[in-house]
C-alpha cells in the first residue's frame, strides 16, 4: 500500500488540479481568516466543485463553533472536518455533521504524543507552533521525529510540518508515517501553491516505502 498524500491550504483552481493530476488523496481547504491559506465560503464551493470523484475534500477549522462549521457545510461539500480544537469535541462534531474528524495535534516532546484518539477519527501530528505565533499548525516547521520511536500508536494518524519534496521520503523513513499532509513546503517564493512542487511532492512520497505498524 503506498502512502497517502493530503495537499492542504488549496486556494486556487491551478492548485487544485495540480493536486487531482498528480494524484493526491485529499485537498484542504482553510476556514481561519488569519491564515494566508484561507479561502471563504463562495471559492471553497467553487473548488470543492471541481475535486473529483475519489478525491476527499478536508475542511480546516480552529477553535469552531457548530454554528461556523455547519455554515461552511451548508455550501461547501466536504467529506472531513479537521479541527484546532480539544480533544473532547471530535465526538460532537461527528454526531452533529456526520462527517470524519481529524484532530491536530502539535507535537514538541514525547509528552504530547496522544495515547488515545478519544473520539477522533484520525490524529495529525505536527510541530507545536513558535512562541508568538498566531496561527496553529507546524508553521512549516518539522518536530523532532525520533520522538515517534516506541509510540503506540492510538489509531490513524498523518504526518505533517515541515514537510517538502526533498525531506518526505526520509520523514516516512523515520516515523513510519502512512500519510503525510502538506501546505507550505510545496508552495514557491511567493506563498503560492506550486504545481511543480506538488507534483515533485506526491512522487517522492509515493516512491518512500510505506511504515509499518504505524496506521
């Protein structure tokens, strides 16, 4: 089984066919305003319109309410919802939406590995965000992956921060990682989506061998 491939932060439709050609698994979309990754609610509709069949669309949210969740929903046709948000929501937000739920959690020793996915459907892990910053997420930084050595695994889970054509590979080496999710290490000097990046991304991680024990 090769290892799947979540391109997140999707925007424009250049990125999101770069994504579906190259063979991607899922496409994210971003709800939070302060990410330079967001979109709203009328061009996630029209991106989410062009995935196509066997393509899972993922919805990013933080901190949401299920007033805002079931706003994005009522126009945006997702099959996920990935949620900044404590561990106890996943439960609720799955019995309200009848979707999936991912939870992100930062990761910046191995006492933040979750032993558990307590109600999650499935775990990303990434590095804690620096001091200061204002948004979640990796912020395009790698946790120390060595941490994963001996983890017993809860459940599904992806990899994610930090992650670039050029390290994915050594990063399902070294984590055992069956699914790697990334926004900006395949976008160019100018914040933007790369399709050529993107593509180099998808095969590089599709040619690492997949881990073992570890989904």
């Amino acid at each position: 089984m090769s290892v799947a491939v979540k391109i997140c932060g999707i925007s424009t439709f250049e990125a999101l066919d770069a994504a579906a050609e190259a063979g991607a698994d899922w496409v994210g979309f971003n709800f939070f305003p302060p990410s330079p990754r967001y979109v709203d609610i009328a061009m996630a509709a029209s991106l989410a319109r062009r995935v196509p069949a066997g393509i899972g669309s993922v919805g990013l949210f933080v901190g949401p309410t299920d007033e805002e969740i079931g706003a994005v929903l009522e126009a945006v046709p997702l099959d996920v919802l990935q949620v900044y948000a404590a561990s106890g929501r996943c439960a609720a937000i799955r019995n309200r939406f009848g979707r999936p739920v991912w939870r992100a959690i930062g990761i910046g020793s191995a006492a933040d590995l979750p032993t558990g996915l307590e109600g999650c459907d499935r775990l990303v892990l990434e590095a804690k965000p620096p001091q200061g910053a204002n948004r979640p997420g990796g912020n395009a930084a790698r946790f120390d992956w060595s941490i994963l050595a001996g983890w017993r695994v809860p459940g599904p889970w992806i990899l994610a921060g930090g992650l670039r054509p050029g390290n994915v590979a050594e990063a399902i080496r070294a984590t055992g990682a069956t699914a790697v999710d990334v926004s900006s290490g395949v976008e160019g000097t100018d914040g933007r989506k790369d399709p050529a990046l993107i593509r180099a991304f998808v095969a590089a991680s599709r040619a690492a061998p997949p881990g073992a024990g570890r989904d």
